[in-house]
C-alpha cells in the first residue's frame, strides 16, 4: 500500500450523528485525520469515545453522515485501521507466549493453522522491537503486567500495517511514568511509519508534547483543532452547553464546570483507582 | 504373607500384559484413546475461553438425552449427542453477557438432570442404564461405535484446524478481532457445536458426570508446563490419552486386588489421575515461572 502524501486525509468524518438506544451518543461529528497526524480523543466516561472508535472500525453504522477510510466508505475488517482496545487484564495461566499473540496480528483473521516461517518469524520480531517487547516476547501472556501486554496489542495491530492506528484508553491504570513511555512510543510509531494515531483518553495533560490536534468530545459533539484553539472558555462552554472554565495550573489544563473538575483533575490512573 | 519377586507382582497388581489379548480390553483401549486426544484438543480452547463450567453444563444436559433416548429404547449415544449440542447453541445463544449465561447455565443444568433422573426412574427396561450414562461403558463399547466415534473426531479435529487461527483470536482479543472482520459469534458457535460433539464421545468412555475430567483435565495439566499453543496441544493430547490409557490398564488388573472378584471402575482410575496429573503440573509450575523470569533480564513495567 503506498504511503498516502503528507496532509493527504487518511480518515473523514462528515457529520456522524448515531443513537444508541433512543439516545443520541454522536451528534454531528465531523473530523479529517492526516497522515502522520496524532490526534487525542478526549472527554469524560460517557461521551461517546468509544462509540467514535466503533463507527470508525465499522462496528457501529451512523444513523446519518459518513465516514470514509483513505477515500473511500468505510467497511468493517478494513486493515488499513489497526486497533488497540481497552485493557483487559489476562489469565495468568493462559497458555500461550507474548509472541503467540503478537502474531495473531498477521493471519489471526484468516482460517487454518499457521504455517512458521522465517519471514512470519522476522515480522513478528520486528514488530516487537518497534514496541521494546522482544525481551519478554517469549514469557506466558497472562504474567505480564497490563503496560507489558499493551505493548504486545500495539505490535500485534502494527503486524496488520496499517494507515490509522486506534488506541483505546491506553493509558488507562499506568502511573504517569509508564503513561509518557506509551505516549512517546506511540508517537515515535506514528512518526517513523507515518501511521495517524488517533488515541483516546480522559486526561489530555500527558499528550500535550505530541498531540498535533485535539478532538474534544462532550454531550456527544465534538469540537476539533489545535489544542489552543479548542481549549478555550468560550468553545468549550458551546460544547458543554454550559459555562465551563479552561485553567492552566503549573503547566496543567484544567477544565471546571461550576465546582466540578470536567477534565484533568486527575491522571487516568487516579480516576481507574478510584473507580 | 509370602513374598513375591517384584516382577510378578507388579504383573498381578499394576500392568498385566496379557490384557492386550483381551477384545474388550483393546477396544477400550482404541474407543478411549480417540476420545481422549479429541478431548483434550477441543478442551485446550474450552480451557482458553474459560467455558469448563458450560463444558460440564453440557454434559449434564445430554445425560436427559441419554436418558431419554434409552427410555425410548433407542441408542443412548444419538440421543446424549443430540442434546449436547442443543445445549451448547442454546447456552451460546445466550450471548457474551458472562455473569447472566453463568446462572442460567446452572439453573438449566440442574433442571436437566432432574428430568433426566425422572427418565431413570420410570426406565425398567434397561437397568444398567443409569450407571452406564453416568459414569461410562468403555468395556461395552462395540467396534462399529469406535468406528463412527473415530470419524466423528477426526471431523470435529479437522473443523478446529480451519477454525485455528480466528477461534485463537476471539478468545484471546475478542474486540480486535472483531475489528478486523473475524466473524466472531459464528466462530463461537461452531466451536460449542464441536465441544458439545467431543463430550458426547467422552460420556461413551468415563460418563456424563466425568466427561468434563477428559475434556478440562489434560489441557490444564498441560497449561500449566508449555505455553505454546501448537505443542500445549500435543501435550495434552498426550497426557489425556495416557491416563486413559493408564486407568484402563489399572481397572484390568483391579480385578485382583482386594477386595478381590470385582474390578474397581475405569473413571474413578481415569479422573484420579487426571487430578493427580494436573496437580503434579500445578506443583511444577513454580520451577517453569523461574525459569521463565531468567529469560528476563529488564525489569517488569509496571
């Protein structure tokens, strides 16, 4: 597949509007993502992020509007968009290797048994180096810890090579060290392949030094651009539809609707904690 | 007591090779080493996808077939398949929702067993039957039955090798998969469609209530030791058949030990070892951890 130009758009939203049993969850949701672009998805349990990442995968069909994946409509298996979902923790005794996951990253869509091969093999390795995996590739997948294994699903979706990369919540439960190694490698990714990261948090602190664009979901409606033309009181305020307060306190951006802290009053990994 | 040489002891007591010249005991043999490898192949998924509970629902389940069909006077194997394999698309239709295919999972198996003791009861036909369904006739298995049961598991291997690599998929990342196309429900149900075949076989060889040993046990054991999939596999098919085999030969030769003219039950040998089997792997499994974090010189991220 060739590498489409810079700023060619890889992925079009035109006015996505879905409801999710008699409620609507995306209203109007437009937004282009280019090529090696990094976009953070951000809003609050609820705001239908998810649900933007299952139209996106072609789980989900809109109610209204389109989307478009490199030109063309969307259809569901495309693999021209890789996914890394929520985490969910692993059984230790799953008997199966990091690696054995990894590959499913390759053929696990296709039917019959795996034929190895030193390509399949190389492949799979250097998608493992790509996320610092390969040391412990050959551990039970089960007895890594959550970032270990979000490692593996990384270069597991990489595998497919893709054009979009999805990544759900994936700094969810990583303390704040663990969350700005995720961030650069995914940004580090998305430079070097030139794959468009389109991630999804709470939180937007931890993206300020990557993110090219913000797309800022509340009350289903999006608002996109540059995170200093998003972020503002006035923007923010139409998107909640009420008055809301953008604050910076020591290099942090807080947003306040009344007394209640809407977004970056605490890492993901506070919010997981306390539930 | 008088003494004996060891080898003629180990010859009364333990393995008696005359007993390769017994028909029903090579049948045994052949119908139980079948089942055991389908089993523990299909059992290393079921293993995987966390379904040991609706492994064991299903068996229960068929037993009111078995009960049923005998009760009709028709052949008991027809009538436990069939309705093992209603149970599992029924219990498979239920969704992905764990915690409510959980209940009624147990609410139906309980169910089933009562209608299939009723069967029992009002059954004066067959007055083995009750035993035989619940715990196995491996000795009473024909060689027209090993036949059909050979096929039968070969079929459900050969559905398994095509399903390989998506079934693998959808149980370890269901949400990517499904992203990338992999028809997921419809995988799950093929897949419960062949579990639910190869307990059937298994209930022919240990019973109903025992099935599960045959289908859980060796691919935990072998869980526990390897964590390829391919050679986990092998493995458990390996150790099923050889505690299979093992508890066939013990039975045979239980026949002399005390308290002497009757032989001791070929399940209570087969799920004996199976537990014995799958503790020995457990205690193992520090030894395997240990060497498997040497292979790790970073630190873990946490």
């Amino acid at each position: 597949m060739p590498i489409p130009a810079h700023d060619a758009t890889v992925l079009r939203l035109d006015r996505v509007t879905l409801q999710l049993g008699g409620r609507e969850v995306l209203r109007e949701v437009s937004l282009d993502l280019r090529a090696g672009e990094f976009v953070g998805l951000i809003g609050a349990n609820g705001a239908g992020k998810t649900t933007l990442l299952r139209v996106i995968l072609g789980l989900l069909r809109p109610n209204s509007g389109t989307v478009e994946v490199l030109g063309r409509p969307l259809r569901r298996g495309n693999r021209a968009v890789g996914y890394v979902p929520q985490k969910q923790q692993l059984d230790p005794d799953i008997p199966l290797r990091g690696r054995d996951l990894v590959g499913l990253g390759i053929d696990g869509h296709r039917w019959g048994v795996p034929f190895p091969s030193a390509r399949r093999r190389a492949r799979i390795e250097e998608a493992l180096r790509a996320v610092d995996a390969d040391h412990y590739a050959d551990a039970p997948v089960g007895r890594l810890s959550g970032g270990e294994q979000q490692r593996l699903l990384i270069a597991q979706a990489l595998l497919a090579e893709p054009r979009i990369l999805l990544l759900d919540e994936p700094l969810a439960s990583l303390d704040i060290k663990s969350a700005s190694e995720v961030v650069r490698l995914v940004a580090r990714i998305g430079r070097e392949r030139g794959v468009s990261v389109l991630l999804v948090a709470h939180d937007m602190n931890p993206l300020m030094d990557v993110m090219d664009t913000v797309v800022y979901l509340a009350e289903g409606r999006a608002a996109v651009g540059p995170v200093t033309e998003v972020v503002r009181t006035e923007v923010l305020s139409r998107l909640y539809g009420y008055p809301v307060d953008v604050l910076q306190v020591r290099g942090r951006i807080l947003v306040l609707g009344g007394s209640e802290v809407l977004m970056g009053g605490h890492t993901d990994h506070e919010m997981h904690a306390h539930g | 007591m008088k003494c004996m040489p060891m080898a003629d002891w180990i010859r009364q007591y333990l393995f008696s090779p005359d007993m390769f010249s017994n028909d029903q005991v090579t049948g045994a043999l052949l119908a139980g080493g079948e089942v055991a490898a389908v089993s523990a192949v299909l059992g290393y998924f079921v293993v995987l996808r966390g379904l040991s509970f609706m492994g064991h629902a299903v068996t229960d389940i068929g037993f009111t077939g078995g009960a049923g069909a005998s009760l009709l006077g028709l052949n008991a194997l027809w009538g436990l398949a069939t309705f093992c394999v209603a149970a599992a698309l029924g219990v498979g239709a239920l969704g992905n929702r764990a915690r409510e295919r959980d209940v009624a999972t147990g609410v139906t198996l309980a169910l089933a067993l009562g209608i299939g003791a009723m069967f029992l009861y009002i059954n004066t036909r067959y007055v083995s039957a009750p035993f035989t369904l619940l715990f196995g006739s491996i000795f009473e298995v024909d060689s027209d039955t090993t036949r059909v049961m050979a096929w039968v598991g070969m079929a459900c291997l050969a559905v398994l090798a095509v399903l390989y690599r998506p079934l693998l998929f959808s149980s370890l990342a269901p949400d990517t998969a499904e992203a990338r196309g992999v028809p997921v429900r419809l995988i799950s149900a093929i897949f419960l469609v062949c579990m639910a075949v190869a307990v059937a076989e298994a209930a022919q060889v240990v019973g109903v209530l025992l099935a599960t040993a045959l289908l859980i046990g060796p691919p935990a054991t072998a869980a526990y030791l390897v964590a390829r999939p391919g050679l986990g596999m092998a493995l458990a098919a390996a150790i099923g058949v050889l505690e299979t085999w093992l508890g066939i030969d013990l039975a045979y030769v239980s026949y002399d030990w005390p308290p002497g003219g009757k032989g001791w039950p070929v399940s209570f040998f087969i799920t004996s070892l199976a537990l014995a089997g799958f503790i020995t792997a457990r205690l193992l499994r520090p030894a395997f951890r240990r060497r498997v974090s040497a292979a790790r010189p970073r630190p873990r991220v946490v």
